[in-house]
C-alpha cells in the first residue's frame, strides 16, 4: 500500500500562506492516499482498495443505496464532505462554490484534474459570490491544509479526484473501532500529564 500523507489538524485548520505556495505544475500531489487526524479521528482519502487497513481480516459492514437527484446529490456530497473533515463555516461555503466551479471545467481523458480560482472584480472570476475577498482566502487555506487543493500555478490548483468529480455515485464510510483498556489509558494519562503542565505554567 502506497505511503499516506499525514497531516496536523491545527495547521490543516489555518493552511498554507496563499503568498507563498509551492507550485507542483506537472504532477497532482492529492493523487496519493491521504491522512488527516481530526478530534481523536483519522479521515482517509483514496480509492476503495487504499482505505482498507493493512492486515485486517474481517470488517462487519451495513450498506444502503439512496437515490438523489441532481441538486439534492450535489448538496448531501457538500455535507457529508463537510462533516467527514470538520469543515469550517468559512471553508464548507466555499468548497460549495470550488466545487461549482469545478462542475463547469472541462473534461480530458475522462475527468478534469484541475480547477481555475481567480478573484477579481469584486468576486471570484468575477462575480460577486457573497463573501469577501479576504473570506474567501480563509476557506481557501482551510481547503489546502486538508487536502482538498494543492496549487498547480498562480490561480490553478489541483483536486483532490476523491473529493472532486463528476461520477454519480459517492459513498461516505465511517469504520467504528472498539477502543482497548490500555488504549483508553494511555490516553487518560497523556491528557492528564497535559494538563499538568497546564497548571504549572499558571
């Protein structure tokens, strides 16, 4: 299994300065299986055969198949993404509006890798989309410290294909481990030693 890119929830939350991004123009970095750790939670991105942890033999599992239609799948897509990675307000509005934008780009070779992101006039490509320049940029970062994004060129950035696409099927998996004794115990310590350190620094 290819190697995971783990990445911090802190600096996910904020993301990268938007003045200094490193540009990758020939390669989409967001190709890779991805890792995020969010409130004692690992979210994965991939294609089916990646989100299977190594070595696990058996994995109880309920599916449901829901029939939407366009606008209603579109808007259950936005949320479930929204509450799979603890999107802010600022950054779920404007994945809303990355992933419209990404509906019109045209397809090459069967999908679209990349979406243009230009502000300008007062509105993103133009036109005013209820919010701020400065607002925008906010989700934005959010949207590249959690792997949505990654920048291609000034204003060009590629998608993550897990997150991004034009299929007609989605599927949301959230996988229940029971935790051990000694797992819950380490934990209690390391949040109790945590706070200690808080105390003492008061």
């Amino acid at each position: 299994m290819a190697n995971k890119r783990e990445h911090n929830v802190a600096s996910a939350r904020t993301g990268p300065s938007l003045k200094s991004l490193t540009y990758s123009a020939d390669h989409n970095p967001l190709l890779k299986p991805n890792s995020i750790e969010i409130k004692r939670r690992k979210v994965q991105t991939g294609v089916r055969e990646d989100l299977t942890a190594p070595g696990e033999v058996r994995v109880s599992a309920i599916h449901q198949i829901i029939e939407k239609d366009d606008a209603e799948f579109v808007k259950v897509f936005a949320e479930g993404v929204k509450a799979m990675f603890g999107l802010s307000r600022t950054a779920y509005r404007v994945f809303q509006l990355v992933l419209a934008k990404y509906q019109d780009e045209p397809m090459v070779g069967g999908y679209a890798d990349s979406v243009y992101l230009a502000w300008f006039d007062g509105g993103l490509s133009g036109v005013d989309v209820g919010m701020t320049d400065r607002t925008f940029q906010t989700g934005l970062r959010e949207l590249l410290g959690k792997g949505f994004l990654a920048p291609r060129l000034p204003n060009v950035f590629w998608v993550n294909p897990s997150l991004f696409f034009k299929g007609n099927r989605v599927a949301f998996i959230t996988e229940y481990v029971r935790k051990t004794g000694s797992d819950a115990k380490k934990r209690d310590r390391l949040e109790a030693q945590g706070q200690g350190r808080l105390g003492m620094g008061e």
